[in-house]
C-alpha cells in the first residue's frame, strides 16, 4: 500500500508541475477530467 501511494503522489507532483506551464484554466479543467477519466478506468479494469 505504502508503494501505490508513493507512486500516486509522485504522479500529483508530476502533475502539479506541469500545470505551471498551461496557461488556459478551461484546457486544465479538460486536462484533470481526462487524466481522471484514465486513471479510474486503469485502476478500474
């Protein structure tokens, strides 16, 4: 459990640091819907 948690939070702070490049907040919003979108259906499946 410890590692699926690790793995998580080094992919929010992935995330996190790419959000200071995107500019637009409407291509961020479609951005976090689609990466949750993935992210449930791999977890998911």
């Amino acid at each position: 459990m410890r590692r699926l948690i690790g793995y998580t939070l080094f992919w929010v702070a992935v995330g996190m640091i790419a959000e200071l490049f995107v500019e637009s907040i409407l291509v961020s919003i479609l951005i976090i819907l689609f990466m949750l979108l993935i992210g449930y259906n791999l977890f998911m499946c």
